[in-house]
C-alpha cells in the first residue's frame, strides 16, 4: 500500500486529491471563468485545485489565501512546479482572519472548497463580509458546506454542518444573495453561490442538471446540422471529387515510382 504525502492528506482523503481538484476546476469554468479572470481560491491548502487553476489563467490572476504556510510551499514544489510560479506570479497571502482585502484587489471569481464545513459563524460571518468587499458587480462566489443542524461553536471543528436557511441568513446580512448550486461534491458536501443580490444572473441556467439538458439539446440540433450537411447533393459530390483527386494522386505517384526505376 502506498502512503500518501502528508500535505496530500491534510486537505482530504488523498485517493481523491485529483477529482476534487477536477471537479472544482469544472465547477467554475462551467460558471465562465476563463484565463482572464481574476481567482481567489480561500483555503487553497496545498494547491490541490491551484494546479489546476495557475496554468490555466494568465499571469497575475490567481490569488490563494492559506494560513499552513507549508501546504503551500509543498504544493509548489511537489505539484506545479517553481517554474510555473515564474511563469504565472500568483499571489498567496497566510492570514487566519480572512481578510480577503489583504490583497488589495477586487476578483471575478472565489471559491472556498470545504471551508465553511470546518468554521464557527463567526469565522462565516467574517468570510461573508470580506467577499462581498472584494466581489467585482458582476462576481460570483462559490462555497462548500455540510447541510445539517447549525453547528453553534465558536471555532474551527473538525465538522461543521449548517442549515442552508442559516448560511442564507448569515449571506444576506453581509449584503449578497445565496443560492444552492446543483453540482457534484465528492464529500457529502453541496455547493452554493454567493453573488451580490443585483447581480442579473439566470440562476436556473447553473445547475449541472439544467446544463446537462442544454447540452444534451444542443448535440441533437448539431447532429441533424450535421445530417444534413452530409446528404446536401453538393457535399456528395465534392466528396466524390476528393476521392478522385486521391486516387489521381495515388496514380501519379505509382507512375513516377515506375519511371525513376527505368531510369
């Protein structure tokens, strides 16, 4: 049995260090991120999803808030690579009180992959309020969570579970809408999405399921395009035109092979 390096285990079970990690990227590039965009990954532990995300965006644009200093230098030499942090210059910032305004910046996406199912309301609160501080108008926040009875302690724990209204409520007061989000989670977990309440976002069309049957309708109509194109009369004929082409070509070559071996 192979052990699992220690910074891989302290952010999850380390045989799905790879799909969290995917399913995170997917989540938010379903959402629109793209290169362009400005990340904060709060809680970005090891880089298990920062792999991922620091190729992908341009230089500059990825931010990483992550108190155990060590994850993140373990994740930088074991998963991307010093190189890649000389390519793509994130930013890593180790504060415990998530000051998000720490990096003096406002970004279009965040996401905190099973934070709140470790924190007291408190911490939420302050996360909540520091989001909304940093949020771009047209910026969304995506959050992990354990669904259960309001965990009322006054610190981290080893498992937090809130009831969604709770998580709402806490969302509201720190002025942003909360709305669940229909999205796999390898860990028992739901995802929800934070944005301010303006915001003019068809939430209905960010589900996975509704995503799924957008997709599904799109190949219907690209196949019959497709169908159609391929029994036109003149894709036909330009297809019997390219066959002939390749074996006059084919003809020719064989006439040259018999000329040089006369010659």
């Amino acid at each position: 049995m192979v052990t699992a390096p220690d910074y891989r285990m302290h952010v999850g079970p380390a045989d799905g260090f790879d799909r969290m990690a995917a399913m995170q990227f997917n989540l938010l590039t379903h959402l629109g991120l793209r290169e362009h965009h400005d990340l904060l990954d709060i809680g970005c532990g090891s880089l298990r999803a920062g792999r991922l995300f620091i190729p992908y965006l341009l230089p500059g644009r990825y931010c990483g808030l992550e108190p155990e200093e060590w994850l993140v230098n373990d994740g930088i030499v074991h998963e991307v690579g010093r190189s890649q942090i000389e390519i793509k210059h994130p930013t890593f910032d180790a504060n415990r009180d998530f000051k998000l305004t720490a990096f003096g910046r406002q970004f279009d996406f965040l996401i905190a992959q099973s934070i709140f199912s470790h924190t007291s309301v408190r911490q939420m609160e302050a996360c909540l309020s520091e989001a909304r501080a940093v949020m771009r108008p047209q910026a969304m926040f995506v959050a992990s969570y354990f669904p259960g009875e309001d965990y009322e302690g006054d610190s981290w724990t080893i498992k937090a579970t809130y009831r969604f209204e709770r998580i709402e409520a806490l969302a509201r007061a720190a002025g942003l809408s909360c709305t669940p989000l229909d999205w796999p989670h390898s860990d028992f977990q739901e995802w929800l999405l934070f944005t301010h309440p303006d915001q003019a976002v068809d939430r209905s069309e960010l589900t996975s399921s509704e995503r799924m049957l957008q997709l599904e309708s799109a190949l219907v109509d690209m196949t019959r395009q497709r169908d159609q194109l391929l029994n036109h009369p003149w894709t036909r004929l330009g297809m019997r035109l390219h066959l002939l082409k390749m074996l006059a070509g084919f003809k020719a070559r064989e006439v040259m092979r018999t000329i040089r071996r006369k010659s």
